[in-house]
C-alpha cells in the first residue's frame, strides 16, 4: 500500500496548479504520470449545460476514433438466419436470440456493444432493464439496430465509441491508452469532442460545453480548455 499511496501522491503533485490547459499539454502530462503495471486508459469527461431528463435535452451518439480506442471490444448480436452468419464471418462474440435473451436474463452480460437487427427487437425489448442501465441497450440512432449486421460489428471493433449525457449532464469515454503517440490522443480528444459538439440537442440553454477533463485511468484529472479541445 505504501508503494501505490507514493505514486498516487507524487502524480497529485505533479497536477497541482495545472488547469485549463491546452490538449496537448494534458495529454503530456498524462502520459508522463500514468504509472500504473498496465497500460492505462485515457479517459475524458465532460461538463455539458444539458438536463438530460428533459427530452428535448438529451445528448447521445456515437464516434469512430480516428486511432481507435486500443480496447478490445466484445461483440453481442441478436440475430437468425443469414444475418447471424453475417455477423459471425464479421467477428461478433456473441450470436443468438432467444437463447441470447435468457443467458443475459441469467445474469451473465459478457460482451461490450450490443447489435440487433429489427426483427429481433420484441426479444430485445424485453431486457430493457438489464441492458438499459449499462449503455447496452441497441438503438437505432447510434446505428445498433440494423440489418448492416456487418458494418455494424466492425465499427464496434474498430474504435466506435457511444455517449450519452449521465444524469448530472456528464459524458464520458476511453479515448485511447497512454501506450498511443500524443498526436494520435490528442486526434482522438479532438474527435471525440467535436462529435459531442455536433450532438447538441435543440433544448441546451446557456454554454453548452462547460468544462473538460481528462485523466488515465489510475491517475488524477486535469481541466483542458475548451477552445483547445474544439480546434481542429
């Protein structure tokens, strides 16, 4: 314990008085203070000026780093027939649809990306307490209700990533691990923020991104200015 307790603290030293700073610098010093025997995930976290239990208020979508996220992603599809082939020769995980309804519905969730096809939907919507809760839960407008079964699976392992507005206005995702170039973060950053940017909803009042964070996964977070994260 004592080991970790010094990391921790040199690393919050290392942050102390480090605010608003610029993408590149964030990541810098990220990279620089992630410490931990694995490779850490880079995290970013935004505050929005959105309430998202009002409707007309909800953020949510979805981004295909331009340097993918570095995580492998599992892959659950309910699908029959041809399309369940498709999206087995597609790389999907996981392949089913009753049979997939009642392992979920037992408790055992062992996939990240959830994908249907429409059909499949009335089997789907009755896990919309299991899957809804953990961001699994397949929709249409962030293309994982669909019949491209194949483009589909291959976005959702090529570095797609989906947000959503948390009840407080927060939205937060991996943009990388500490592994990746600083330039390659730094393009995923600016990606991901510039999608969010594009996602505001027609019932944001005021300032829409109030303020940026970004972090590895172990370590503590910095703010980055708002302007440097929307350049580009």
């Amino acid at each position: 314990m004592a080991k970790i307790a010094k990391r921790v603290k040199a690393a919050r030293e290392a942050f102390a008085g480090k605010d608003n700073l610029t993408v590149e610098e964030a990541v810098s010093l990220i990279k620089a203070n992630a410490t931990a025997k694995f490779d850490e995930t880079v995290e970013i976290a935004m505050n929005l000026g959105v309430d998202p239990r009002h409707a007309d208020q909800m953020v949510r979508g979805v981004v295909s780093l331009p340097n993918g996220t570095g995580k492998t992603v599992r892959v659950a599809v309910f699908a029959r027939g041809p399309k369940a082939d498709e999206a087995t020769a597609a790389g999907a995980d996981i392949v089913g649809a009753e049979d997939l309804m009642e392992t979920i519905q037992s408790g055992k969730i062992e996939f990240d990306r959830c994908i249907a096809t429409p059909d499949m939907m009335p089997i789907v919507g009755r896990l919309g307490k299991i899957l809804g809760p953990r961001n699994l839960m397949p929709n249409p407008k962030v293309g994982t209700v669909t019949m491209d079964v194949k483009a589909a699976v291959e976005a959702a392992k090529g570095g797609q990533v989906q947000f959503k507005a948390e009840k407080a206005g927060v939205v937060h995702a991996g943009v990388g691990k500490v592994s990746f170039d600083d330039a390659k973060l730094v393009e995923n950053v600016r990606a991901f923020v510039d999608a969010v940017a594009k996602a505001k909803p027609s019932g944001a009042k005021g300032a829409y991104m109030r303020k940026v964070f970004l972090s590895s996964s172990m370590g503590p977070g910095v703010s980055v200015s708002v302007d440097s994260a929307t350049q580009g």
